[in-house]
C-alpha cells in the first residue's frame, strides 16, 4: 500500500473512532427497514448499458436476482464479486428450459449474486 492510500486510511480510522465518541456526525447514515424484505425473482437478462465493461459485459447473458419494486439487478460481476445494478442497464429475458440447462452445464452464464 502507497503512503498516500496508507494515510487516506488512517484518516478515515480517526474520523470513525470520532464518530464511535460521539464527536462528530457521520456524513452518511443508511437506514435498512427490517420489513417487508424486497421481493426478487431469479431470471435471465442481458446487459445492455455498463460503465465499467470489465465488471460487467455489454450484451452477454446473466442469470440476475430481480427486485421490481426497488428497480435492481443483482448478479455476481466478471471479477466474481456481488453487485446491483440500475436495473434498466439490462433487458429480462425468457429463455427455453433447454438453453437454461446448456447453459448452466456449460458456465455460459454468470450467475446472479
């Protein structure tokens, strides 16, 4: 790790420990709701829109976890971590049982996160 990242950590341990006293506001709080948890569907998209095409490929298939109400895609990106996505970044589609099943045997999908 360079000085510079080094010291932008070091940074952002002091200003948590300040906030953990009490002595100084967080810049950012997210509120998680305890229910009702977002309702997804496992389906088959195509991305569409990207802005890192190293993360996540123009027009290739994933299997992606949906949640409609939120308007989210999830699905584990080409360095194999979990990730959202807007989901109007891709296009649901409906494949036929055979394709699902050559695909999945054959790693031709990434799967959803």
């Amino acid at each position: 790790m360079g000085k510079r990242l080094f010291d932008d950590l070091s940074e952002s341990v002091q200003e948590m420990k300040a906030i953990i006293r009490g002595e100084k506001e967080p810049s950012r709080v997210f509120h998680v709701p305890d229910e009702p948890r977002a309702k997804s569907e496992t389906r088959f998209a195509v991305c569409i829109e990207t802005d890192d095409p190293e993360l996540l490929i123009p027009r290739k298939i994933y299997e992606v976890e949906h949640f409609p109400d939120l308007q989210l895609i999830a699905l584990t990106d080409e360095a194999g971590e979990a990730a959202v996505y807007p989901a109007d970044h891709f296009v649901l589609i409906d494949l036929p049982t055979e394709l699902k099943s050559a695909f999945a045997e054959h790693g031709l999908v990434s799967r959803s996160a």
